[in-house]
C-alpha cells in the first residue's frame, strides 16, 4: 500500500482490514497509509459502505481466496484504484462486494445450512463435525456443510447452547455481529439479540475466547459468565454459574431467594410470554423453589398461593396484582 497517497487503494489490504483477516505487515502498511488525514476520510467512506452492505465476511474465507484473486486480477489489473469520484466509486465497490456475495453463495457454497427458528427451540441439532448445538426462539445459525477451511465456522444471531466436539487441530469459531468465540471443545450458551445492546456468555465445561468488535478479548472457563455491552465496549465477568441460563433448554428452574421481578424475567425466557408486576411491593417478593418440567399454569398458582397475590390474563399479558 502507497504511504500517504490518497489516489490509490490497496484493495486487497482494505479488504483484509475490514473483515480482520489482516497480518502484520498489511497492518502496518495500513497503518502508514491511513495516518494522512484525507486517506483516512476516504478510509471512513469505504467502510461505511462495506457496512451497509452488510455482513458479508464469510465470502472472504479459506474458500474463496481463490475466487477474489480472479475477480481482483479482472478489475484491479494493477491491485490499485485511482478514487477521483469518491461517491461514485463507493457506489462500485459495493456492487462489487454484493456480486461477490451472490456468485459466492450460489457457486462455493451450495452446501451451506441455515437453521431458523421463531416460536419454536430445535434442541440437540448435530452438525457435520457430531458437535450439538440447540437454538432458543427467534434464533438464526448457519454454517457449511463439512466444515470445509482451517476452521469450523458458525454463524450467530439469537441465543444457542453448543456442546463442541473436541478437534485440536480445528478449532471451532461463532460468529456474531457484537463479537466472535473460539473453542477446542466445550459447552457454553451465548446470547446475542441483534436489537439487544449486550451479548451473554455462560460456559458450562471447558473454556472459551471471547473477542469484541475492537479486538478486547478475555478468558471464560467452566462457572463462569460475562455479558459485553456493543456500545461501551465493557466486559463483566461473574464467576457464579447462572442456574437457569438454561432453563430455555432444559425445563429446569431454580428459584433461589429470588425476587418477583427476577423470577418473572426467568418465566417469560422460558415460556415465551410478557409478564407485568405494577405494584413495587410485590416487585420486591423473594420466592424459593424448583421446578422440573412443569407448565407454565402450575407455576403461577403456587406464585399466587404463596404470596397470595392475584394471576391476571389480559391482552397476552400476565398481571401480578396485590390482592385488595
């Protein structure tokens, strides 16, 4: 890349900067050429129409390195691009991602599996490598069949439980838009919502690598959790096990000392309903107790028999009320 020359781009470099794929040398070179003020304007358009593009990383992988090097040959005979009209370039450069992306999906990845869900939780789905994943409600993976490249690569939006089939010499990645995990073998669950600001992760065995969008990365073995707010860029990690991280899995509840208000945020991930509590005091109730496999109905009533308080249904909503 041409140090502090605004009229030419290494797009080969860019690429690889975009979608993290660069090395050390590419990274330096980036760094010299983005330290002239106009370079890195041009720097902050490119990217942010890689960004509305969308999330096309994965056409840049092991799998087709060897179909961007053609397409690069044809269009950048020289490897550079000389940006006089930088609005109209922009506009090219994201036609030519999305060329990329469709021929990409229709041509290097027939094999490619998506797994959907809405109201429903699939649970214990094997994948090509025997590994298991179970995805919660409104949940997407993908990932391709085989598990051709360096890595096994799955693809994340929603929450999913994944209990990964130990390989050493592949090691096992989740993509997400809020950050990406690494593994050898282990069970962990990971939460991440596109319209929630924060990411969850619960580690059951074993030990898992958690990296942010700016490449702050942490440790987080067996018992422990972290949740990573997209927006202050912080890890919290806990290094008590949340009993019902679960829950949405297993049926299986554990109410230990826990205030209405918790209870009710546990009840409405497992069951899939909206539960509203008005009244502060009941909010602030703590209730004690398991439950195995029990509807959702059973539950409410032994809520209501204990504090004696009054289970409303009204507009697909459960109403905790303060008996009068």
């Amino acid at each position: 890349m041409e140090t502090n020359n605004s009229q030419h781009i290494n797009w080969e470099i860019v690429t690889a900067i975009l979608d993290d794929s660069a090395n050390e040398t590419d990274r330096e070179a980036f760094k010299s050429w983005i330290s002239d003020e106009q370079n890195s304007l041009y720097y902050e358009e490119i990217k942010h129409t890689w960004e509305q593009t969308g999330d096309i990383s994965y056409c840049f992988d092991e799998e087709t390195n060897g179909a961007w090097e053609e397409t690069s040959k044809r269009v950048f005979k020289d490897n550079t691009f000389k940006v006089r009209k930088l609005v109209f370039r922009a506009v090219q450069i994201a036609a030519l991602f999305c060329i990329i992306f469709i021929a990409s999906k229709h041509l290097f990845f027939p094999d490619k599996k998506e797994l959907f869900t809405q109201n429903n939780i699939i649970n214990d789905f094997k994948m090509p490598d025997n590994s298991l994943v179970s995805i919660n409600r409104n949940s997407h993976i993908a990932f391709i069949k085989g598990f051709k490249g360096l890595k096994r690569k799955v693809w994340l939006e929603g929450e999913a439980f994944f209990d990964v089939e130990k390989n050493i010499q592949k090691p096992f990645v989740i993509k997400t838009n809020k950050g990406e995990f690494e593994v050898l073998g282990t069970s962990f669950n990971i939460m991440c919502y596109e319209e929630d600001s924060e990411l969850s992760l619960s580690v059951k065995t074993g030990k898992v690598r958690f990296t942010s969008p700016n490449n702050k990365f942490i440790i987080v073995k067996k018992g422990e959790s972290i949740k990573y707010n997209i927006n202050t860029n912080q890890i919290l990690k806990n290094k008590k096990f949340n009993l019902n991280v679960l829950s949405w899995k297993t049926k299986q509840i554990v109410f230990d000392n826990m205030s209405l208000t918790e209870v009710a945020q546990v009840l409405e991930s497992v069951y899939n309903v909206n539960i509203n509590i008005e009244d502060d005091h009941v909010k602030t109730l703590k209730f004690s107790a398991n439950f195995d496999h029990q509807p959702l109905d059973k539950i409410l009533k032994v809520i209501a028999l204990t504090f004696d308080i009054e289970i409303e249904y009204k507009n697909n909503m459960i109403n905790f009320n303060q008996m009068n």
